[in-house]
C-alpha cells in the first residue's frame, strides 16, 4: 500500500492558511507510508502532466491532527513520487497538534 489510508474529507477543523501563510513553512521529508490522503480522486491527466505545479506551490501541503498526518494539496505529486519507486516526498507540513491545548 502507497499510503497509510485514503479517506474523502479532511477530519480537521479548518486551519484558515493561505497560500502566503504555507509558503512560510519550510519543506521537510514525509514517508508516504505515513500519509492519510483528503481525497479519493485522482485525475489521470493532472497525474500526466509535466507542468502540474506551474501555477501552484511546488510542495504538498500536509496538517497533522491528532497525530495522523493527512495529505491536504498535492495527491497527484504523491502518486507520482510513489511511481518513481520513491517512499518519501517533500511537503510543508503544517502541526494542529501543536496549537491543541496538551490534556492531562
């Protein structure tokens, strides 16, 4: 299996970062094998093209929340990653958990 699971939906709270606000995250090496994708399609031309990121930001965003970490932007350059025999992708990862109130 390429990821840890695929759901449709993001289960966390909505994080109101904007474009500007992740590009202030530095990337940093996830295991696919780590990853819970938000969405269950996959269009087979995006996955094809060579200029996918043109318009966007070169790296997937992930958010970990409740120490799952789910892949929030970027599921064709995961796949593709995966069919280049690579286990690990350069994403932005943004920490809910670290904003969440520790529980005693």
């Amino acid at each position: 299996m390429i990821f840890k699971g695929v759901r449709d939906g993001k289960p966390y709270p909505d994080h109101g970062l904007s474009y500007r606000d992740w590009s202030q995250i530095p990337p940093r090496q996830i295991r696919l094998d780590e990853l819970v994708t938000t969405t269950t399609v996959l269009a087979l031309d995006r996955l094809l093209s060579e200029d996918s990121t043109f318009y966007g930001d070169l790296f997937p965003h992930a958010v970990k929340w409740k120490g799952v970490v789910y892949l929030e932007d970027g599921l064709h350059r995961a796949v593709r990653a995966a069919l280049r025999n690579r286990v690990v992708l350069h994403a932005r990862l943004f920490d809910m958990d670290a904003l969440r109130p520790k529980q005693a």
